[in-house]
C-alpha cells in the first residue's frame, strides 16, 4: 500500500530497520550470505547482527533461524539473492511463531515470485536498491515498501529529520 523512495537501498534498509524499533543492543538475523548493505544497517543502528546459515538456494535457512531468535530478536531480514527467492513461507511460519517482523531485501531479485506473489511483499517490508547494475536500474536510489500505515509513518519520520511532513492532499490508499 505504501511506498518511501530513498537515496539508495542502504538508506531503505536503515530505514526499514529504525521503523520496526531496532536500535542499541537489539538483535536482527541476517543470512550469511549477503552484500554488506544489510550488516551496515544493522550497525548504523548499534544493533547487532546474527549471522544465519543458508540453504542450498543460497538463501537464509529457515531451520537454522529458529535457531538464532533470541529474546532480543527484533528483525529478521531475508535476501532474495542472485535472482532466487528465499522460502517466505517458511521463514514467516518461523518469524510468526515469534512474533518478529521480516524485512525482504529484494536488491538482488525484484521481479521474482513465490507462487505468483511478488517478492517484497510478503515480509512487514520490503526493500530494493536501485544502483546501477540491479536487476532494473535508475542508475542510484532505493525503496522502501510496506502495508502497514504505522511503519509507513514511522519510516517517514527517521527518513525526513524525525518528524511527519504535512501529509494534507496525499492520497493513503486504504
């Protein structure tokens, strides 16, 4: 429902992350296999990343994740690397248990799908990068994107100095 562009896709992680409340000394796994973007933001935020092992997709392992939640667990982010998928299914059955929120990290595979629903969509956010050589390019810039008017409006906020601008005229589609 909602989308926030970005100057880059490591901006729509940091973002994304401050929006779902992560912050000094809280947790967020992060597959081990991964472009640096995602770790940065983590610890942009002084929180800390647990690094999870990968299935043979080379995506994060649903069945090591439940491994790593900790009672400091705030995020789980899932890469969608080199064009394949991560098992959304999987990973949101695990996240759900636990009440934690998923980020996908769509920069390495926007336009993939999961039985016909569109990566980036199934998580409490998605992000892309926009660099030049992603799977499409505007040459620099990021997304962030979610369904959740909440984290919309908290994103908006530590993207653009803390606080909402005058929303008055802008169409939020319900």
């Amino acid at each position: 429902r909602f989308a926030l562009a970005t100057h880059s896709g490591s901006t729509a992680l940091s973002v994304a992350l401050a929006a779902l409340g992560v912050g000094p000394g809280t947790e967020v796994i992060v597959p081990a296999f991964m472009w640096i973007a995602d770790v940065n933001a983590i610890i942009h935020l002084r929180a800390i990343p647990v690094l999870a092992e990968i299935d043979d997709t080379l995506n994060l392992d649903p069945n090591d994740l439940a491994q790593r939640i900790t009672p400091r667990t705030k995020a789980i982010i899932a890469i969608h690397m080199a064009g394949t998928a991560a098992d959304m299914p999987a990973i949101l059955k695990v996240a759900d248990q636990h009440g934690i929120p998923v980020i996908e990290d769509c920069s390495q595979a926007a336009g993939a799908s999961i039985n016909g629903q569109m990566v980036g969509s199934m998580g409490k956010v998605g992000t892309v990068s926009l660099q030049y050589n992603k799977n499409f390019t505007t040459g620099e810039g990021g997304i962030l994107t979610t369904s959740d008017e909440e984290v919309f409006r908290r994103a908006v906020c530590f993207h653009d100095m803390g606080f909402e601008r005058d929303m008055q005229g802008v169409s939020v589609p319900k």
